[in-house]
C-alpha cells in the first residue's frame, strides 16, 4: 500500500495542499499548532471516512470555507494497492448557510459509495499522543481500535458492525417504547434472532484477532522495556458470563482463550443473557447484553494499565500496539499499510526510540511527524525525505 498524491482542500488549515509522496520514510518537522496531525489525520480519515480526533465531520472544514456559502472539503488520494491505482475522493459539503448539516460524497475510482464500502480499500496505521485515551478511557475506545483495524483487513466485519449497529438502533427503540405501555415480548424475537447472529460473528472476530494481535505485540513491548514487562490483552465479551456489567465474571489467566470458543457456545451464552437480562431491559429501555459492551484490557505482568499504568508506561503499550497492527494488516492482507506516527518519539529514551525506527524501517512508506528533528538520528534522516511545514504550507528541506 502506497500513498502516491494527496489533495487537500479547505481541510483544517489546508486551504489548498498537493504533495506528491515517495515511497520510503518521511519526515514532517515543524513548531506546534502547524498542521502536522491535521495532515496525518486526512490520510486515516480515508480508512472508514471518519476522524480519528474530531468529534464531528464539521470541526474538518476549515473555518473560512464555513463562512461561505457551500463550503466544503476535500480529501484526494492517489494510491497504490497491490500494485494497482486506485483513487478514493471524500467531498464534505455544507447544506445551509450556518455549516451545521452536512452531506458527505465518498468515491472509489470515481464511483459513489458508502463509508461501509471503504473497508479495505486504504490501510493505514496511525499513532497520536491522545491514543494513551485506548488504554486509559472508556470501553467504546478500545472496541473502536479493535474494530477498525479488523475492518481493514475484513470488509465482510465491517458490513456485519455496521448492520449490528442497525439492529441494535431498531432493538433499542423497541424497548423504549415499552418503558410506558405494556410490552409485547414477541415482538423482539425477530430482533434476538439478527443481534444474536451478529453478535457472534463480532465475538469470534475480535477474539480471533486480539489474540493475534497480543502475539504480535508481546514481542515489541518486550524489546521496548528490554525484558521489564510482559504484555497481555485480556478480551472481556459481553454475554460469555453472567456479571452485573455483562462482562466476564471469572479472573483472566494465562490460559484463556476465546477464540477457540466455539460458535455454538458463543451462541447460547448470547441468547441466555438476554433472557436473563430482559426485565432489566424493558425497565431501562436498552440492551444491555452484546459485542457493543465488549472490553479488553491491557495487562502488563497481569496489572491491568487502565487504572495503574504510568504514562511512559501507557505510551510504550499503545506504540507497541500500533506497531503489531501494522503486522497484523500485513500478515492478512498480504501488504504493509502505511505508517502514521505523530509525535511517537517524543517521552522516548534513545533506546527505544532506535527500537521504533528499526521497525518503522520495515514498511514500504511511513510519515512520522515531529518538533524536533534532532530525535531522528542522522542515519534515519538520510534514509528518507524532511519536510518542513508551517502554516498549513510544506517546504522540503531534504531526500
């Protein structure tokens, strides 16, 4: 996978940005509050049209083109995927004069699609400072890194989340409209039926791939802490127990593993908890029990780094994460995403920060922006293209 041109218009502090990209490292140098995220954050914003920092799709559109009327954005790749061009082109245009609706357009090979359709067809992976917030902050962070980067290597996952997230909706109106007359029960088995289906196909997926994903990472984290540290994520599936929360009930040990849990075991487990958990339901008029109240933790010698972890500590488990995601695409899809790493060396000692850049070194392209180009030693500087950025303006300064 290999980013060849990008297009930027009125895209946070892009007024206007073309940049042709090789392939190999390249370095983004530049003071605060220049755009160098922004510029890594249009790249992502291609795997599933979604920011992976804005809370909506309006905060993308830079403020002038706001004041005018149909201001819009604009993102344009111009990739390579297995050896083959594609373009893929996201309009966000506004619908009134203050900006507040908008309409998104997403374009594959100048073809229109869905969000849904984009599955696969850009793979990337991004590491932010704020990614601390996987391991430290609610439930729904974790399951959102889990589900992206499953659904970058499986488009039929990333149909089965987004009609999960459809019969929920529907499940969830049901119930509430049942917290003020009398229910009638039968009228959620149709309901049942698809959540259940669903919900295991999202179950077997994640667990399949956490445990990959913890085979993969383990082996970074170690060589990150030079040996200090055993890292182990531990998934906790919503439905597999009976729990006040949903979640697991019994202690995690070495030995568990679901997901050799067999389809039918998931299956039954899924449909006793909503049984069990009904009356609760139909009184709070939502569903408690599936894949959506899903969590996995991070366990560094089996202390769980969401309420212990130090800082260091939290931001050497996310860099190792990122790292095994990116091996994790490339074992299943057969090539190595692109590699976004803002600000990943800063907080580092120079052991580990040589640590990252060796294993940075394997992808094919990677942008790694930074403050400081001093945290690049010479050797990695010269292996690559700098480029300079201020303003919402890139100059390069060498390669």
């Amino acid at each position: 996978m290999l980013l060849v041109h990008l297009s930027l218009t009125n895209f946070r502090n892009f007024i206007r940005l073309e940049l042709d990209l090789p392939p190999g490292p390249t370095l983004i140098v530049g003071p605060n509050a220049q755009g160098k995220t922004s510029l890594l954050e249009a790249i992502d914003y291609l795997v599933a049209a979604e920011s992976a920092r804005a809370a909506g799709d309006r905060q993308l559109i830079n403020f002038l083109a706001l004041r005018q009327p149909g201001g819009f954005a604009r993102i344009v790749a111009e990739i390579r995927r297995h050896d083959r061009p594609a373009r893929i082109e996201v309009r966000l245009v506004t619908r009134d004069e203050d900006g507040a609706h908008l309409h998104k357009e997403i374009l594959v090979n100048g073809v229109r699609r869905r969000a849904a359709d984009l599955a696969g067809a850009w793979n990337d992976v991004l590491f932010l400072p704020d990614d601390l917030h996987i391991v430290e902050g609610p439930p729904s962070e974790r399951r959102r890194f889990l589900d992206r980067t499953i659904s970058q290597a499986d488009p039929s996952y990333a149909y089965a989340l987004a009609e999960y997230g459809r019969v929920l909706t529907q499940r969830n109106a049901l119930l509430r409209q049942w917290t003020e007359r009398a229910p009638d029960t039968r009228l959620l088995e149709p309901w049942d039926a698809q959540l259940i289906e669903l919900g295991v196909q999202l179950t077997r997926g994640r667990a399949a791939a956490l445990a990959e994903l913890e085979q993969l990472a383990a082996p970074i984290h170690e060589a990150l802490t030079r040996g200090a540290e055993q890292l182990r994520l531990a998934y906790e599936p919503s439905g597999l127990s009976r729990s006040p929360d949903g979640q697991l009930a019994l202690p995690l040990g070495p030995t568990v593993d679901w997901s050799s849990v067999a389809a039918s075991v998931v299956t039954e487990s899924l449909r006793r908890a909503l049984e069990e958990r009904r009356a609760e339901e139909l009184e709070r008029g939502m569903t408690l029990i599936g894949p959506h109240r899903d969590d996995f933790r991070f366990l560094a010698d089996g202390i769980d780094l969401r309420p212990y972890g130090s800082r260091g500590q939290n931001r050497t488990t996310m860099i190792a994460a990122r790292l095994a995601q990116g091996e994790w695409l490339q074992r299943r899809t057969g090539e190595w995403p692109v590699l976004l790493f803002d600000e990943t060396l800063a907080e580092l000692d120079a052991a580990r920060r040589v640590e990252v850049l060796q294993r940075a070194a394997a992808y094919p392209q990677a942008l790694m922006t930074a403050a400081d180009l001093d945290l690049f030693p010479e050797s990695f500087r010269r292996s690559g293209n700098i480029w300079e950025l201020r303003g919402g303006t890139l100059h390069r300064i060498a390669g």
